[in-house]
C-alpha cells in the first residue's frame, strides 16, 4: 500500500510519566485496532500501558470496512480514531507516535527504543504490529490495493458480488479462494501469471463451476483513482474486470520479535497459542502479525484477548 500518513490525529496524555526510567506494565507496539483493543482491556484493569504507534496502518488505502457489527461500511481511519478517543480516557494508557526500532530482556523485563532514541521499559511486551504486503511487479497495483484489488472475501465480497472477478493466484491457494468467491460469482477468472498449478480433479471441478483460466502474466493495471477498468497482459491483451482479489506474499511489519526469539509458524506469522502468548516468556501477540483471518473484526478479538490474559499473567505476580 502507498505510503501516506495515516490521518488520525496524535493525541499524546500523560507525557509528563514518559521518561527513560519509566516502567510500564505492557508496552504495546502498535495503535491500531489489535493494540487499541487490548490497551482498553488493560487500561480497565488500571494496568500502566504505553502504546507505541508510527501511524502507518496496512489498510490505510481502504476506503471501506465491512464484516465488523456495529462498524459496517465505515471508514477504517474513523473507527480507529474513534477508539483511540475512547481508549486514551482511561488514565493509566499512554500514546505515542513514535516508531519502535529494537528491543532487548533486561532484568525488570523488556526495553523498547524508538527512532527517536527514547527508551522504555516494560515488565511485558505486546506486539500489534501488523503485517507488510509485499506488492508485485505490475503497474497500478499497489495504487488499487485495498480498493479494487483485495485480499478478502468476507471483508470486500458482497461489496463486489456478481461483478466480472478476477483471484490473481495459483495452485492451492487459488482453488481455496475460488471456491469462497465462486460463491459471490459466477464470473470467475484465475489469472496464474504463468503455467497454471492445478491437480486434475481441480481442473475439473474449476471447469464444473465455469470458472476460467489464464496463464499469461500481466503487465499493468489500467485503473481511474484506485479502480480497476482493465488487465493489460504482457502479450499485450487487455481484458476487462471490475475486481480483483489478490494472494500476495507478506513480511513482518517489524523484526524486533524475531530479534527478541520469537518463533515464527511456516506461514510467516508469529507463532501464538490459543491465549496470544508468543514463545517468549513475557511476550504476547496479536492482530494481522498472528494470523491469516486478516480481518478488522479478528484484531479486535484478539487484542482483547492478549489483554485480559496479560493482566492475568501481571495479577499471578502481584497476588
């Protein structure tokens, strides 16, 4: 995605607490929905809390969020300031616009450093920091992600249902995706980008569903302010789409879990178990970095989760 500022406004309170001796009780990397939903699980449970956010969203170029009750259709960047607003009522949370650059253990737990050379401690750490697309060779599409090349079903299909569709994908990946959107509509096309990577009875079924193939690999995206008119093939051929849905490879948004011995799954995700703690004593995760159900939704269920078990790990040490 393009790499303009998010337009939520800082609001930055208790800067007065923010000293290089401070420490906090979770230091949340991250201010976006997963790190904004746990900072308010543990701000109600009067935890000292810094979050720790550069302001640069992956969905930041959506125009739309859906999937969310309560939230709808709304703009991404209205419901995250909105509860930011309603997160930073609670005294004991702290915000920062700042970009997290390295961590290390120390005795008291963990210390952040930010690009800024401001360092903090933390007697636990959370880390909501998302994930970063990494965008194919094509012109025009990173100025259509998020907008008319998109990555969910459940959070952009109904919005594009019975449109002429593309899945840019192959192989296993695109025979999932085709059966959820297939669902949404009967013109289908996969475009593999080169030779097609299909079992036979996948061909078969692909064929039963009338849903199309195209190997040649594509050149550019012809689109008007992010929105699709037409493929252009590297053979020269255009063909005419009004969406299309896009699996892309993705890197973690920041290496200091790594750094820190956090394992990664085979995916690429940090891995978590069913409470959100990572494989580090002290450090838990949550949102996009955790899992593959991408979803406004999802990071909120999971930040609230991470919250509540981080306060529990915090009250078995006081109690």
């Amino acid at each position: 995605m393009i790499d303009n500022r998010n337009p939520i406004k800082g609001i930055i309170i208790n800067q007065h607490h923010m000293t290089n001796n401070s420490i906090y009780d979770v230091i949340i990397i991250g201010g976006s929905y997963a790190g904004l939903s746990a900072a308010m699980a543990l701000g109600r449970s009067l935890r000292n809390v810094l979050i720790i956010d550069s302001g640069l969203p992956c969905n930041r170029q959506t125009p739309h969020s859906h999937n969310f009750i309560t939230h709808d259709g709304e703009k991404p960047a209205v419901i995250a300031e909105k509860a930011k607003a309603q997160v930073l009522t609670y005294k004991s949370v702290t915000f920062l616009e700042g970009l997290a650059i390295s961590g290390k253990k120390i005795k008291s737990g963990f210390s952040i450093t930010t690009q800024a050379r401001e360092e903090f401690h933390a007697k636990k750490l959370l880390f909501a920091t998302g994930i970063k697309d990494i965008m194919p060779d094509i012109k025009g599409f990173s100025e259509c992600w998020g907008i008319s090349v998109v990555h969910c079903p459940y959070c952009h299909g109904y919005e594009i249902r019975h449109k002429k569709t593309g899945l840019m994908a192959n192989g296993e990946k695109a025979f999932h995706l085709s059966s959820l959107i297939s669902n949404l509509t009967a013109d289908l096309t996969i475009l593999t980008r080169g030779k097609a990577d299909f079992k036979p009875e996948q061909i078969d079924k692909l064929n039963a569903h009338n849903i199309k193939i195209v190997e040649t690999d594509i050149a550019e995206i012809e689109h008007k302010s992010g929105y699709l008119k037409n493929l252009v093939f590297k053979d020269g051929k255009r063909m005419v789409f009004d969406a299309v849905y896009a699996a892309i490879p993705f890197v973690q948004h920041s290496d200091i879990p790594v750094t820190l011995g956090c394992e990664l799954a085979e995916s690429g995700h940090i891995k978590v178990d069913q409470f959100q703690k990572t494989t580090v004593e002290g450090i838990y995760a949550c949102g996009d970095n955790s899992t593959g159900m991408r979803s406004v939704a999802n990071a909120v269920a999971s930040g609230n989760l991470a919250g509540a078990m981080l306060n529990m790990e915090l009250v078995q040490v006081s109690f």
